[in-house]
C-alpha cells in the first residue's frame, strides 16, 4: 500500500502551477487596462473642465461689454459717472471678412478688458487674456423691415453693433481660446 502512493505521485502532472500563472497573467492584464482607462477618463474630465471654464469666462466677457456699449452708447457723450464709450470698428461690406476674422483687429490694445492679467484672472480664475471687438454693423440693417408694420418712432436712428468677446486660458497641456459673439440693436435720437 505505500509503494502505490509513492507510484501516484511520480506519475502526476502539476496543474495548479500553469492555471495560477493564467490566472495571474489575466488579472494583470484586466487591472492595466483598467488603469489605463482611468488615467484617460483623468485627462478627458480635465480637459472638460477646461473648456468648461473657459466657455464660462467667455460668456461673463461678453456680457460685459454689451453692459458697456448699453451704459456707454458710441457717439453719446457719458453722463458721469458712466465709463467712456467703447471703441467701435466699422464693419466690412459684403463679401469682405468680418472685422473679428481679421487678426490685425485683436492686436489693439483698447480691445483688452482688465489692466492687466491678475487684474483678469481676479474676474475669471483661470484665464489669462479677456478681450472684446465691438463692430458698428448698421449698413447690415434693413432700412425697409424697421418701417413696415412695426410703428418704430422713425425720428430715432437705429443702430447695430456686433460684439465678439475672446478669452484665452491655459488647457491640459495647450492653450485654450474662446469667442462667442451677440448682436445688439439700439435707437439714439439723432445729434
């Protein structure tokens, strides 16, 4: 009877070796790519915050300067304590490139918002640049769709004014820009 289970042990085969190396091989393979796909979930929810705030930031810019063209109307002398009018930018004639398409327009420093950059990213954490291009685009009007059917008091001169805000913060690695763009229609009475 002993000489049997000395003969059962020779003739095994070990199998629980090959299956634990499987089972680790598999279990490493499955928790890096976990991993993996943690670490990109971690890039795209930065990535979305980024942007995030940016967007946010644009739209806080662009709403400042409709505030600031609605207080302070071009052409109207500000009545203290209001700040000065904006600098306006005439609009192009069709088919010419809208005047927030050309570079050279945003190099100006009166198009800058904040004095400065902490002055900026006090107002909008995580920004660097606030800008704001105001675009005198009365010629767009049409004159006959002011008069026909809608009783507007014709002694007052409408106005049309396109304000694309741009804002710039840095991103996960790469700097990030925003524009977003409103249109305001307002009357003066003429001088």
């Amino acid at each position: 009877m002993g000489n049997q289970t000395s003969c059962d042990r020779l003739t095994q085969r070990g199998i629980v070796l090959p299956v634990v190396l499987v089972m680790l091989v598999l279990m490493t393979t499955v928790v890096l790519y976990l991993m993996r796909r943690g670490a990109v979930d971690e890039r795209m929810a930065a990535n979305f915050r980024d942007i995030t705030t940016v967007d946010t930031a644009v739209h806080l810019v662009l709403r400042r300067c409709e505030l600031l063209l609605w207080v302070s109307p071009p052409g109207l002398d500000p009545v203290p304590p209001r700040p000065k009018p904006p600098p306006v930018i005439p609009a192009p004639v069709a088919p010419a490139a809208a005047a927030w398409l050309v570079e050279a327009n945003w190099t100006n420093s009166s198009v800058e918002i904040g004095a400065n950059e902490a002055e900026v990213s006090e107002l909008m954490p995580g920004v660097e640049k606030a800008r704001c291009l105001i675009e005198d685009a009365t010629d767009e009007l049409d004159a006959g769709a002011l008069v026909d059917g809608n009783r507007l008091d014709m002694a007052r001169q409408w106005r049309k004014y396109r304000i694309t805000a741009e804002v710039q913060g840095p991103g996960a690695g790469a700097l990030r820009l925003a524009r977003a763009q409103s249109e305001m229609r307002m009357t003066a009475s003429p001088n």
